[in-house]
C-alpha cells in the first residue's frame, strides 16, 4: 500500500543542509550581538540564545516538531504492530519536546517535584545547585528515558546502521548541552567569569540544535531504508 506524506517528496539533504544553515546563522547573530557588547536591545531580544520566546527558542520547537513529523512517517512505514506503537510514543514524546521548548515546561514540573524531595537529598545535594536544580532532579528520570530509548531503538533500527549512529550522536550532543552543561551554570560567576558565561550558553544552545538536526537526520535515514523496503515488498 503507498504510503502519502509531505516527507516523502523533500530532499532530505536539503532540508538538513538548511537546518543547519539556519542553526548557524541565529548562532553567529548571537556572537556579534556579545562581541559587539549588545549594542542594540532589539538584536539582544531577538537572537540572544539564553533568552527565552524568541527566534532561537521557536526555531528550536520547529526542530522537534520536525522530528517528530519525521518519526511518525516511521511509524506508517512500520509493519508489525508493536513498532507502529513504539515509533507512536517516540514521536509523541519528540512532539513533547516541541511544546516544552516554547512553554518550559520540565522547568515547572520539577519544581514542584522538589518540593516534595527528601529534606537530606535536598540539603546535601539540591541545596548545592542554586541556579539550575532541575538537572539534578531530573537525573533519574533521564536515566530511565535514556535506557528505554537504549533498548528500544536497538530494536526499531535493525539494518539501519547510519539511523542508529547519527540518532546516538544526536542524543548525546542533546544531554550533554542540555543537561551537561546546564548543571555548569550553578559553578559560574556571571559577574567576574561573563565570558565563560557567554561562551557555556553558545555551547548548550548550539549543541541542543545541532543535536535535534542530527535526530532529524538519523530519522530521515531510517525513513528511507523503510522506504526502500517498503518499495521492494511492492515489486
């Protein structure tokens, strides 16, 4: 049976080489606004990456949002049931991400889950972390979503060798700027070490987005061998 999707009539190369264009002009706005001392406010509210609601943090939504169109097409192309429903959840959960990007939403959840934390982890720990607890909150939590997405991708990416690397390198690039670096920020002095400040936001920002690109990729790729067999099943 043809399968129809948007996706499948876009060049995926283009799409990724404009991404990638994209991600490193919105970066190279952010480094002339710094060098430059944020000359203009407008330039500051609109490309600065460690603000929120604005172009990087939408174009970031758009990223996930396209992965998860991406994954879904994954799961059309699937044939036994158990995969449809796994690729379901992975492009819910990539979709997650999309709203979570705009609405910062894990930030609020873990919040609250702090509250009710252990009074010794959160003197021991938490108390340690004064700018950004969530990643230490969140660790466990990671850890579990990290495993499945291990074991499960293992399973889905069978004869899909290119899918697995570029989809391993983009979660990597992803927790390490997003949670990796994030947990930096509680050991920096944002008054005496501002350069190392400015330069630890590029990083995360910047590896986040190129790490979503690289999802995008290792998705498109999958897509593809999907295809391609789903194309000699027809013949």
């Amino acid at each position: 049976m043809k399968q129809n999707s948007v996706f499948l009539d876009i060049d995926h190369k283009k799409l990724i080489r404009a991404l990638l264009l994209i991600t490193g002009i919105l970066v190279i706005c952010h480094l002339v606004n710094v060098v430059t001392g944020g000359p203009s406010w407008q330039l500051e509210r609109l490309f600065d990456l460690g603000l929120e609601a604005n172009i990087p943090t939408w174009f970031s939504s758009a990223l996930w949002a396209i992965a998860s169109v991406v994954a879904y097409q994954c799961t059309r192309l699937s044939e036994p049931k158990r995969e449809k429903r796994l690729w379901i959840v992975i492009s819910l959960g990539l979709l997650a991400f999309s709203i979570d990007e705009v609405a910062q939403i894990h930030e609020n959840i873990f919040r609250i889950i702090d509250l009710f934390f252990p009074k010794i982890i959160q003197h021991e720990i938490v108390s340690n972390f004064k700018r950004s607890t969530w990643p230490i909150i969140a660790s466990p939590f990671l850890a579990a979503v990290l495993i499945w997405l291990g074991v499960t991708l293992k399973r889905l990416l069978k004869g899909s060798h290119r899918a697995g690397s570029l989809l391993g390198l983009g979660l990597l690039m992803v927790v390490f700027g997003g949670w990796g670096l994030e947990i930096t920020i509680n050991f920096l002095n944002h008054g005496a070490l501002q350069w190392v400040w400015d330069i630890e936001t590029v990083f995360e920002e910047s590896l986040e987005m190129f790490g979503a690109i690289a999802i995008i990729a290792g998705l498109c790729s999958h897509e593809q061998v999907l295809r391609e067999g789903e194309t000699v099943c027809q013949a």
